[in-house]
C-alpha cells in the first residue's frame, strides 16, 4: 500500500513538522506501506514555483498512490480538496479525516 498524505501547507508555517509527524504515525500505524509525503519532497522546489505547479507535482505523486491520507486541517485547503476529489474519483482508500 502506498499512501499519501494530503494537507494544509499554504499559509501553515509549521506544515513540514505536522506532515512528518503524520509520515511517523502512519507508518507506525500501517506496517510495510510506503508514505508519500509531498510537504518533504516539494520543500526542495525553486521558490518561484507557483501554486499551479505544485498541484501538478503533487497529482503526480498522487497518481503513486493507491490511499490517501487526509489531516485533520485538509478542509482549509484547496489544494488538499482538490487531492480529496481527485483520490475518491479515482477509487482510493480513503484515510484520516476526510468526513
């Protein structure tokens, strides 16, 4: 199973400890998955990287997936509402917070 982990970045100062933090839990929680953790991989993007091109990034590492896991703040962000409509369309394993 690999899972990714969607949640709120934008605006959020404290995203890359909060992502890690669910990386941790998840992997204690899910035993042999493999976490997709897009706050770590895209942390290394050139900062005139536009939203737009993140999202395009992050559907593709998505599109690695077979489950989604949501944050409890996944609701404040487009971005991780559009990965939510995107995984559910796509018969994911829907994980977390994502009523």
């Amino acid at each position: 199973m690999k899972i990714y982990i969607s949640g709120k970045i934008t605006g959020d100062s404290g995203y890359i400890e909060k992502f890690k933090e669910a990386e941790k839990k998840i992997r204690q929680q899910y035993k042999g998955c493999e976490v997709i953790n897009p706050a770590v991989i895209l942390q290394t993007m050139p900062e005139s990287t536009t939203h737009e091109e993140y999202m395009m990034i992050s559907l593709c590492l998505l599109d690695m997936c077979d489950s989604i896991y949501l944050l409890p703040d996944w609701k404040e962000s487009k971005g991780a509402k559009f990965e939510f409509c995107w995984a559910s369309n796509r018969g994911y394993k829907l994980m977390g917070c994502f009523l």
